[in-house]
C-alpha cells in the first residue's frame, strides 16, 4: 500500500466501498456520468471511515476515494467521451499519479463525464493486489 501503518486499512475500505458503489454502472450515449453521485456523500453514515487523505490534516473521512477517482479519470481520457470536470488536489501533484493527472472529489470537486460514444458503455472497477484498474467496455 502506498499509506503503510494502521490506517492503510480504513484508506483500503474506503477505496472498496467507492469500487463496489461503481462496478457495472453503465452510460447510454449522451449521459453524464457524476463521481460524487454515484459514491458521495463521503461520511461515517454513508459508510466511509477517517482514512489518510490529500488535506492539510492528512486526515479525513473518505480519505482514498481520490485514488479511484483518478483510476477512472485516466481511463476516461483514452476515450472519445467528453470531460466535463475535473480538478487536480493541489499543483505539486499525488504520490499515485503524474502531475495534473490526479483527479479530487469531494464537496463541489467531482468528476464529471459524459459518453459521446454511438453506444452504451459499462464501467467496471478492480482492486487486485493492491492495484486499482478501470476498464470501459461496450455495454450490450
């Protein structure tokens, strides 16, 4: 894990609970696909913990839900869809991503994108030895 100690296990739920909340969400052409509605509101009661996160504290709870936010942003711009938002945490960058290519989520932070493509597509989102991969595929 990238965040060692106690807390890379609550970072670890976070991160599931967002990827369980994600898998298998499909967008029809010209639908807007919003990160923050799909997974937020990042709080104990909608099931997220106090996990190591990109704040002034370093602290927060949710913390980790911005690694999956990224995963997907990255596999968004490989395709034709359209980006509608996006803003990185702060301009000196994430451990788990290149500069500028982190994507925060949160309060009016989110990710929003839309399928310009002919055709449904079906998100689908892994964790894996502690990896984290977003795949797009064509939804029949």
């Amino acid at each position: 894990d990238a965040v060692g100690g106690s807390l890379a296990k609550e970072r670890r739920h976070n991160i599931d609970l967002a990827v369980s909340r994600l898998n298998g969400v499909v967008l029809q052409p010209g639908e807007t696909f919003s990160f923050n509605a799909l997974c937020g509101p990042y709080t104990k009661d909608n099931g997220y913990v106090r996990a190591p996160n990109i704040s002034q504290s370093g602290y927060g709870v949710g913390g980790g839900v911005c690694q999956v936010s990224t995963t997907i942003f990255e596999a968004v711009l490989g395709l034709e869809l359209q980006l509608d938002q996006w803003e990185v945490h702060q301009t000196s960058g994430v451990k788990y991503a290149p500069v500028n290519f982190d994507c925060a989520v949160g309060g009016s932070k989110d990710l929003r994108f839309t399928n310009t493509l002919d055709y449904p597509i079906r998100l689908e989102v892994r964790t894996q030895k502690g990896a984290l991969t977003a795949y797009f595929y064509r939804a029949e």
